[in-house]
C-alpha cells in the first residue's frame, strides 16, 4: 500500500528508509520524500521517465526548509513540474549551472571570433561571476532575482579615479552584462534551459549609455603629455596621437605590420573591423624605423622596456601621471587621444567614410558621436556666404 506524503501528519508516520516514498503527479511523473533517519526533516526528490531514452531521471529539491511544514509538499510538486516541464521540452536532466554556461560561451567565441575576443569573456566572466553566488546557480532554477542581484553588483560595485570614487559609467555596465547574456543566450539556444525568462528583461543594455566622449586635446596638450610621460611610452603616446587607432589595436601591431619602404602599418582584425591598411606621415615613419630595425616579425612593434606589448594595465597609470605633471584632466586616457585624433579629423574636413576606415569602426559611429562637428563647420561655412 502506498503512503502518503502530502500531509506533515503523514510524512511524521513514515518509517526511514533508504528509497524515497513517491506521489505520482503524472504518468511518469513522481515527487518523492526521502527520510533517512527518524528525526530527519527529509528531503524532497524528483522522479522522470523519458520514454524515448527509456531511461528515468532523478532531480533533488532540498528539504524545502524555508517553507512551512504544511507548505513543503505544494511546494515540492510546484518545482517538479517545473522540472517535468523543463525535460519535456528538451532540457538536460544534469545540473548545468551559469558557469558552465560561461565557460562554453567562452569556448564558442574563441572557435567563432577568436583569442581577442575569448579572453575578453573570459575575463569578465572572472570578475563578475567565477566567484560569485550566480556561478553554482543551476541554469533550470534561475530565477529574475539571481540576475537583479547580478546587475545591482555591476553597478554597485566602485570606480576609483584619480583617488576619487564615482560611479560606474553606463555602457561599462553594458560591456560586462554582454558576454554573461550572450552565454545564457547561447544556452538557451542550446536546449541546455527551455526559458529565457530570468534574464530576458533584466540584462537588457541600458539604452543611450553609450555617451560622446567630451574630453579633447589639441595638438599642444598631446604635446605636452608626451612630454611628461616616461620615454618608454612616449612612442607609443606619440602614435596615438596622430591615428585614430584603438588603443589595444596600436598595442597589438606587430614589426611585421610595419612597411617603411611603403610607409605603411597593416592593422589586423580590430573589434568588428576587418584587416586595413594605413598610410603613415614621414613623421610616424621616423619614429617606427628603429623600433623595427633588427627585430623579428613577431615582436611587438611598440614594446615595452622588457620586450612585451603594451596592454591597458600597463599604459593607465603612466598616462594618468603624465597628465598630472602636465596639469591636464585627470580624466585624460589612452581612448581620449583616438578621441581628439579622431575629431582633427572630422573638423579639417576628410569624409566620415574615409574617417570611419581608417578608424576601424562604422560611418554610423562616426555620425553619431562626431557628426556635430560637421554640423559647426557647415554653419560656420553657412556664415561665410551672408552679404
């Protein structure tokens, strides 16, 4: 005879055992209550029978201890049908948890996008969610609040400039939410999790974070921070000045990229921009030429004093002490000298498509954050025709 485990009345009679005592929810479909010794509160289980694997599945709920006695057994059939419903649909019948979402994602951009791009993911995921809570939560029992409390630590979490905490930009907000809903995205795509419910509407990108970047040096301020940064970067400030480039983009340029001979650097894949090349001023060229000399092709192009590349973690802070000594911003960054080359451009009048090329980026771009300087210098032309 079957007992009954619907009851806190009931579930009290039960002698322990080893096996589960079931309640059939559906055909196929069990919620089972394990009592182990006699004054366990017991634990609440799952049953499934894929027909098609002919194969039974076991899901465990806990003790459900955070509801009331008298609540447990509503509670365990509310989560098995969730989990019945989830294994119908295709869902896996093992944990597999947002971790293990990130990590595939991780491996799915390296095959797709590449190293650059993989390691950019990886990272993030390192910050925000390796060793967080969100990591273990299994992707079939996320929920909207575990993606809330997610979003509420990005944006929580401090920025510290020039000494000074301030809050975190927008589209930084953005930049970090991306790969963790793209890898949950990919999941659910996957079939690893039937819903995209959880995270649906909660990571959603902040709409108009991305800001126009207001700070501009002209060419006497670049000057003048080049001449207060330590000599080892200066090569590197020095081509940041005259080309619109990413920064990581500059820092990524290998001797081989470089033709004196045609005066010309070859940018490889940068963001979504294919590989370009770039016609470089003599004075560039001068500065490249003994950088290059007797290198080999593999080596950085601009190096650091022990022959690695810069990367964002070393040039920050002697751009921030150069700006300093120099009485500039302390605001001033790597992206605020692609910022200002970017803008010399725009205003001395070179078509934004030739602009958007060479800057590795979209005439979309280009018009949306450097568009109203071609709005100044038609009014400006505008004024030169009054009688």
């Amino acid at each position: 005879m079957a007992s009954s485990i619907d009851s806190v009345a009931a579930r009290s009679k039960l002698k322990a055992r080893r096996d589960a005592y079931w309640h059939r929810v559906a055909a196929g479909c069990y919620v089972g209550f394990r009592k182990t010794t006699s004054d366990s509160i017991g634990n609440w289980v799952g049953r499934y029978w894929d027909d098609a694997q002919r194969k039974q599945h076991f899901n465990s709920f806990g003790p459900l201890d955070e509801h009331p006695p008298g609540a447990r057994f509503d509670k365990a059939v509310e989560l098995a049908r969730a989990w019945f419903a989830h294994l119908g649909m295709g869902g896996l019948s093992k944990a597999y948890t947002v971790a293990d979402a990130c990590s595939a994602y991780t491996k799915h951009i390296r095959a797709e996008k590449g190293d650059k791009a993989a390691n950019d993911a990886q990272g993030r995921f390192a910050r925000w969610v390796d060793q967080t809570p969100l990591a273990k939560v299994e992707l079939a029992k996320l929920k909207r609040d575990h993606i809330r409390t997610f979003r509420k630590s990005l944006r929580s979490a401090p920025v510290i400039v020039a000494g000074q905490e301030r809050e975190r930009a927008p589209d930084t907000i953005n930049r970090d939410m991306s790969p963790v809903r793209a890898a949950l995205n990919l999941a659910f795509a996957d079939g690893k999790i039937t819903s995209d419910f959880a995270w649906r509407e909660d990571l959603k990108p902040i709409k108009n974070a991305s800001r126009r970047r207001e700070l501009y040096l002209d060419r006497k301020q670049r000057r003048k921070l080049i001449d207060h940064a330590p000599p080892e970067i200066a090569p590197f400030l020095q081509c940041l000045s005259v080309l619109p480039l990413r920064p990581g983009a500059l820092a990524a340029l290998q001797v081989a990229d470089f033709n004196a001979r045609l005066k010309a650097i070859r940018i490889g894949q940068d963001k979504a921009a294919a590989d370009r090349r770039i016609s470089l001023p003599d004075a560039i060229v001068e500065i490249l030429k003994p950088l290059a000399k007797g290198r080999a092709g593999s080596a950085p192009l601009l190096a650091r004093p022990d022959g690695t590349a810069w990367n964002k973690d070393a040039w920050k802070w002697p751009i921030k002490e150069a700006a300093h000594a120099a009485g500039l911003s302390p605001e001033v960054s790597a992206y605020t000298l692609r910022h200002s080359t970017i803008t010399d451009l725009v205003v001395s009048g070179l078509d934004l498509l030739t602009v958007a090329k060479i800057s590795g980026t979209s005439v979309a771009m280009i018009e949306k954050h450097y568009g109203h300087l071609r709005q100044t210098a038609a009014a400006d032309a505008l004024a030169g025709l009054v009688l």
